[in-house]
C-alpha cells in the first residue's frame, strides 16, 4: 500500500504521491516538479486563501496526472501551462474566483494573461485529457487558451456564473459527453436595476479566437446564457474566424438567448443537435459555408435559424415547429448594428446570397421561411438573391415562404399546403421562380 502524505503548503511534489484523506488549509497550493508524476488525491481536500493563486501548479511538464482532489477557494483551482500528455482525472475543483454577477457583463476576449478565475486552467497543453471532472458552482469551470488535441470528456461544469467551458486559440480538440448546463449570469443594463440583460456573454460553451477543427459531440449546453457561443471577428476589429467545427448530437436548448451562436466563422457543421425552446435556435450572422443538417429546431421565440449578411450556407434535413420564424435571412441597413464596419472587413458578406434551404418539414411557425432587404436609402433594389428554397415540407403555418426584395432565387417542388394566409408572399421581388410547387 503506498505511504500516505500530509500535503504541506507549497510543496513540490517530485514523485508518486498519494494524500492522506483530510482538509488542508494551503495558500500557496501545490506543483508538480518532475515530469512523469502521478498526484492522487485521494479524497483530500485542499483550500485556498481569498481566492488567490492556484491550487496545483503544473508548468513545463510531459506525462503528469492529477486525479481524485478536491479543491477550493483558489483563483485557478489546477492550473496548467506549456505541457504534454497531462491527464487531469475524477477531481472536484469549485468555488474559484468569481466576479459579482450584477456588475459585470464578460468580455469573452480576454487573452490568457487576464484570464478570469476557473476551475481547470490550461494554456499551451497538447495531448492532454480533462476527464469526470466536477467543475461546477464557480465562474468558469474548464478553460483552455492556445490547446491542442485536448480531450475534455465526462465532466460536469454547470451552475456557473460564467463559461462552462471555454475554447481560446484552441484547436482540434475534442468536448465530448460533457454537461454544462445553467451557465448564466444576470447583468444590470442600466443604474436603476430595472432593466437586467439575462445572460451577460455568458455560456455552456465558448469558442473564441480562432479556435478551429474542433470535435463538439454529445454534450447537454442547457440553460444557459447561450449553449454554444462561436466568436470569429475581435472587439478589436480583428479577424479571428472559428472555422471547421463539428457540433454533433448536442443539446443547447432552454437558452433566453441562443442555443448556437457561430459569427464570423466558415465552413462549421451542425448536425442532429437540438435547439429547442430559445429566443434563436441557431445565430450565424456573418458566416459562409456553415451546415445545418439533422436538427430539432422547436419553440424558439423569434427564430430557428437566423443568419443576416451569410452566404453558402445549407439547412437541410431539419424539423422546425412552433418558432415565430423557421429560417430568416435578411440584409441589415441599420449603421447602429455596425453593419459599415462589418462591410469593410467582409466585403463578401455585403448581400445575403447563395443559401440553400433543402429537405427541411416546416410545422405551426408563423413564418416557416423569410428572407428580406432591410430598406436603406444608400442602396437600392434586393440584396437578397440566389436563395435556393427546394423540396420542403411546409404545412400549418401562417405564412409559407416570404421574400420582401429579393432577386434571381427559387421556390421549387415544395409542398406548401394549409397554411392560414399564404403559401408564398412575394413583395418587391424579382426573377423569383416558385413553380413547380404542390400547394392546396
């Protein structure tokens, strides 16, 4: 049987060790000093002072393991930085730093020197595993800057106040079989308090900073602040894009806000995930290429699918019931949205175009598909055009399909039927064909 450690505060640990069960008040935490160690804590539990510092410390290390420690009241509860093939497994780290959540809104940009407070921190980590961890009541429970090949599996990061998960400068890793769900925070949107934004950037899922070809399969992303929140142009008016994403079987339902948001980006697939019962099933503004395939896009507020100024996208093979929009594409004209900026560093999103809408069953929305030229006396006539709406199933909705200036598009082999004011809507639009179509 290996010899039981009393941890003491600071220490090094050089070799295999395994903690006697116990509480143990450690300001200055613990660090792995030699490659090649394994640290069980066996139950132990490890505390900090005034949430300062970090609980362990791994810097510079190959083949290091943590597992079974309980940590709390730390800044970062582990804290890794610069290694390789470090699993961190079965640990209980919570009640980290935390900021209070009436007064502060996140800023989702913050490079890795600023970081917020977390439960596992990792910068420059590669070929690592983050595994049955219990991150939960904290700000952040599992934060990766500048990882690769990192797989993060089986842990629960829910009920924090800020990101269940966090993906910066973070790619071809692999999140799968997590739960993070009531990652969320309330934010005070004016002095009074009577108006509070409900979310504040927070997430069961953040993807910043060109973090691309990353695997995001079986996770629950549920009421939260968003599920999924993909950012690809910096506040600093930067392109950072998250391209190559593959969401797969993920639920980011129950959001007051998005299920999955993804900006700025190209060519991320999202397929049989569900997006249900949100103010947006799906927000892909900005973006080129994005897949939408095989969702569950049911009861969202405004919309299913959003996207303003996109282009080559696909939506196919999904169900949308019960939204006030199934799929919206519009062009914006509004300079509060930023729009000119967003012109100037993506001239290739300036109109809406190129979007095909396939083999998706439209049911009880009140729109099932609108798409529409915001009006702007700068530019005239549709910067809508080459929409592809074919082979749907569009029935019980108030209106089928609504184009208000929109050009050189198709409305073809639809079955339109039953829907309470019109099949198809065409308003100010020109060389749309909607032939073709089976409508009662």
């Amino acid at each position: 049987m290996a010899e039981l450690v009393i941890p003491e505060d600071g220490m090094r640990i050089t070799r295999d060790t395994v903690l006697r069960p116990g509480v143990y008040y450690l300001p200055n935490g613990l660090s792995v000093a030699k490659d090649g160690v394994t640290l069980d804590g066996n139950g132990a539990l490890i505390v900090g002072e005034d949430f300062k510092w970090r609980g362990v410390q791994i810097d510079q290390r190959v083949s290091v393991t943590v597992k079974n420690l309980r940590v709390e009241r730390f800044y970062h509860g582990i804290w890794v930085n610069a290694s390789a093939n470090v699993h961190i497994l079965h640990n209980h780290v919570t009640r980290t730093h935390e900021l209070p959540s009436p007064d502060t809104f996140l800023d989702v940009w913050l490079p890795r020197e600023q970081a917020y407070g977390g439960g596992i921190f990792l910068s420059g980590v590669i070929d690592s595993f983050v595994t049955g961890n219990d991150a939960r009541h904290q700000q952040n429970g599992i934060m990766l800057y500048g990882c690769n090949r990192v797989e993060v599996s089986g842990n629960d990061a829910s009920y924090n106040s800020g990101y269940g998960i966090l993906l910066f400068e973070s790619s071809e890793n692999i999140i799968e079989d997590n739960t993070a769900d009531f990652c969320c925070r309330v934010y005070a949107a004016d002095p009074s308090g009577e108006r509070y934004h409900n979310g504040a950037d927070a997430a069961a899922l953040v993807i910043m900073c060109s973090s691309s070809k990353n695997i995001i399969r079986n996770n629950r992303l549920r009421s939260s602040g968003d599920g999924v929140f993909l950012g690809g142009f910096h506040k600093d008016q930067i392109k950072v894009p998250c391209n190559d994403n593959l969401f797969e079987n993920n639920d980011g339902s129950f959001s007051p806000n998005i299920a999955f948001e993804a900006t700025f980006s190209q060519r991320n697939v999202f397929r049989n995930n569900r997006a249900d019962n949100c103010a947006y099933g799906f927000w892909l503004g900005w973006s080129s290429e994005t897949t939408v395939e095989g969702n569950s896009i049911k009861g969202n507020r405004i919309a299913g699918v959003a996207i303003e100024h996109g282009h080559h996208n696909t939506i196919t093979g999904n169900v949308f019931e019960r939204n006030g929009v199934g799929v919206q594409l519009w062009v914006n004209a509004d300079a509060q949205r930023r729009t000119d900026l967003f012109r100037e560093f993506y001239p290739e999103c300036a109109d809406s175009y190129e979007t095909h809408i396939v083999g998706n069953t439209f049911v009880h929305n009140d729109f099932a598909i609108r798409a529409w030229t915001e009006r702007d006396a700068r530019y005239t006539g549709p910067r809508c055009h080459h929409f592809n709406i074919h082979g749907n199933k569009l029935s019980d909705n108030r209106v089928g399909v609504q184009f208000e200036r929109v050009r050189d598009s198709l409305i073809q082999e639809n079955e339109i039927r039953a829907n309470l004011e019109a099949g198809i809507k065409l308003i100010g639009c020109r060389d749309v064909n909607a032939s073709g179509n089976e409508m009662d």
